[in-house]
C-alpha cells in the first residue's frame, strides 16, 4: 500500500477543516427557516433558544460532566454567559421576524464593534488600519439603513435593533473569551450555551409580562425540528472546532462569511429577504470590511476557535 505524500496530505487535511467551517456557516446561515418553522407551530424563537440550548447543555454535561467545577470555579464566566446569551437572542429573534439578508448583515458589523471592544475592554488602542475598516463597515451599514421611504439612514424595525444589538454582544463576547481564555475550554463553552438559554427564557419572560412574547405552546409537529436544531447546532459547533483548530485565524474568519452567502441565498430563494441593489451594495462594503479584518495580523488559531464558538 502506498504512503500519502505530506503534501498530499496536508492539502487533505486543510481542505477538511474547510469543509468542517463550511458545515458550521451553512447551519447558521439557514437557521432562520427551522426558528420561523417553530414559530409556525407555536413556539416564539425567544422559547425555541431557550429550549434548544437546554438540551445542548445537557448534551455537553452527559460528554463533559466536569464542566460544571470550572464555572463554579471562575465566576467570571458569566459575564461570558450574558454576552453570549444576548447574542443568541438578538439574531435568532432578528431572523425570524426579519428580512434575512438585512439581519445577517448588520449582524457582520462584529468585526467593526470588535475595534471599540478591544479597546476598552482590553486596551488595545485602535490603529489607522483597524479605524478605516470601522468607518468602511460602518458606511456599508448607513447604505443598507437608507431606504427611499426614510430621510435618514436608522434602524427602521425591531428586527434592525436585534441584529445590531446581538452583532455588538458577538464582539463582547469575543472580548470576553480573549479577556479569559486562561479558563477551562469546556467551562467556556458551558457558558456560552447555558447563558443563551438563560438569557432567551429569561427575556421570553419579560416579553410575556408585557404581552410581546406569547406562552409556549409547541405543537407535536414541531418536537423534530427542536431536536433536530439542537443536534445541528452541537454538528456546527465540533465543525468549527475542527476546523478552527487546524486554520489561520485568518482564513477562519474569512471561510465563516460564507454564512452571510447561505443566508442569501436560501432567504431569497424562499421569499424571506429582498435583495436590491442598495442591499447589495452596503452588504459589499460590510463583507469588505470583515475580510480586510480577518487578513490583519491576529492571534493563533486557538483564539479563533475561542471567538467563534459563540455563535
């Protein structure tokens, strides 16, 4: 039998970790058709996070049941959780009752918020490079806001709002697991999916007592594609372990923008985005923006894998 060559090997290797962040951005890319088929069958996607993050918990207490004594044991972690938590409640509700495109692209203005995180969590003074992809990203934004019907470039539905606030908590929470990347990898990730179902079933509270948010109330049609989230969300998420762990940095973050592709493509195909040339356009200027980010001098490849894990 004959050996591999390396280089062989090596290409087959990295063409691996591709496809594995490739799984990962598919996933994400397509969840608004399963939060909106919930939705249907009587689950608010406020309910359906808080539910299917309870079963990926448990999931990852059956495989790593120690987690628990590393997040007890660095309380900081929940700072992580909230982070993490506001994240998956401001894009998973955004998507849902938005247009997708519009949602998933003020959701890629992290890498620009990522520029005033670090700087004042971290105290890495931003340099001209990093503040021309803000302004950039940011321009891209005001085009996308600017619809002919408004006289300004604003948010103009709850649905902006989410998406914007929940791409700010992704840049926090980045912040957040840079600032403790010295704690236990499985605590980390017992944070983050604990904290997004925390924080989903606590603001569908909230939304209940003021009457935004409905009572739970699944149909059984709708207990599969529960399950079936949840296994996805836990496929996407060893995805990117796997493949963030055997890229650069760099390449990580670029292979991960083929989310904002699946979403428009699969949202337009199916009538739940418009894409007009105004789109277009502030969408080409926001990707811009992150791609020049992600080819910037950045960290190992383990702070990637740290960094995406919260989405």
């Amino acid at each position: 039998m004959l050996a591999e060559a390396p280089g062989t090997a090596a290409r087959s290797g990295t063409s691996k970790a591709v496809l594995a962040l490739t799984l990962n951005a598919f996933i994400w890319g397509v969840s608004w058709w399963p939060l909106r088929q919930l939705q249907g069958h009587g689950l608010h996607p406020l309910w359906t996070t808080a539910l299917v993050y309870a079963v990926v918990v448990a999931g990852l207490l059956t495989l790593r049941p120690q987690a628990w004594r590393g997040f007890l044991a660095h309380p900081q972690l929940w700072f992580l959780a909230a982070a993490s938590g506001l994240t998956n409640v401001g894009f998973n509700w955004a998507v849902t009752v938005g247009d997708v495109v519009r949602v998933v692209l003020l959701f890629y203005l992290m890498p620009a918020w990522a520029v005033l995180v670090a700087w004042v969590m971290l105290g890495e003074k931003p340099t001209a490079a990093s503040l021309l992809r803000l302004l950039l990203a940011m321009a891209g934004v005001l085009v996308v806001l600017k619809s002919p019907d408004s006289p300004w470039p604003v948010p103009q539905s709850g649905a902006d709002w989410l998406a914007i606030m929940g791409g700010f908590s992704f840049a926090v929470t980045n912040g957040v697991l840079r600032k403790y990347k010295h704690t236990p990898s499985e605590s980390r990730m017992l944070a983050m999916f604990g904290g997004s179902g925390l924080m989903a079933a606590c603001a569908a509270l909230a939304g209940m007592s003021q009457a935004i948010v409905p009572a739970p109330a699944l149909a059984a049609a709708g207990i599969p594609i529960v399950l079936g989230l949840a296994v996805a969300f836990m496929a996407s998420n060893a995805g990117l372990q796997y493949g963030a762990a055997r890229l650069a940095s760099a390449t990580t973050a670029i292979v991960m923008l083929t989310e904002i592709l699946f979403a428009s493509l699969s949202s337009a195909a199916l009538g739940a985005a418009e894409l007009t040339p105004r789109v277009l356009l502030g969408g080409a200027l926001i990707v811009l923006a992150a791609v020049l980010a992600a080819m910037a001098p950045s960290a190992s490849p383990q702070s990637a894998t740290n960094g995406a894990e919260s989405h």
